[in-house]
C-alpha cells in the first residue's frame, strides 16, 4: 500500500501518508520475521529491542536492523506530522521496508 501511495501523483497522496505506511509495514514485518525465527517478537515500547532481535534473524540481520533503524527515525513525523516528510525521504522509507517486507516472505 505503502508503494502505492508513494507512486500516486493525487494531492492526496501525501508523501507523510506513504512514509507512515512504510513505517507500519516494516514493524509488522519485522514483527513476522521474528516470530517465525524465533517464535515471538519484540515487545514493549522501546523499539531498540526490536532492532536487536532483527539483527539475530538471519545472514541479512545487519541489513534488517538497519532498514528498521530507518524507519523508525521517522516513525513520529510520519505518523504524527511533527516533521514533514518529503518526497525523497518517503521513497526511501518505501525502500526499507520492501527490505523488511522481502525478508519476511522469504522465510516461509
């Protein structure tokens, strides 16, 4: 959904919105990807952990950790509009979690 939003040249579309869909399919799929491996997932409010989990996953953990660790920088502008997220940053939180999502639908 997320890519969908991002690609939209509507007015509506709002870069912020494709940014927040970016950020909540990448925390469910790390949440998937954990829970396969591991058979739980990270908890709790302090996302730090879950960046630790994702790390042990797999051969890509580093990678996994670092698109998370993206996307949760800006996790409060996109989903609170504290910040504006541009264009740019929007493809680019679109990018990390295809990285995220990928990872998890490889591990069926």
């Amino acid at each position: 959904m997320a890519e969908l939003v991002a690609d939209d040249p509507d007015d509506l579309a709002h870069p912020g919105v494709a940014a927040s869909l970016a950020v909540l399919a990448g925390i469910a799929a790390t949440d998937a990807a954990c829970g396969f491996k591991f058979g739980r997932r990270p908890r709790g409010q302090d996302h730090g952990q879950a960046v630790d989990l994702v790390t042990e996953v797999g051969a890509n953990g580093k990678e996994l950790a670092r698109a998370l660790t993206r996307l949760l920088a800006i996790k409060d502008g996109a989903h609170y509009g504290m910040v504006y997220v541009g264009p740019p940053r929007a493809r680019a939180a679109v990018r990390h979690a295809r990285i995220l999502v990928d990872a998890a639908t490889d591990m069926q």
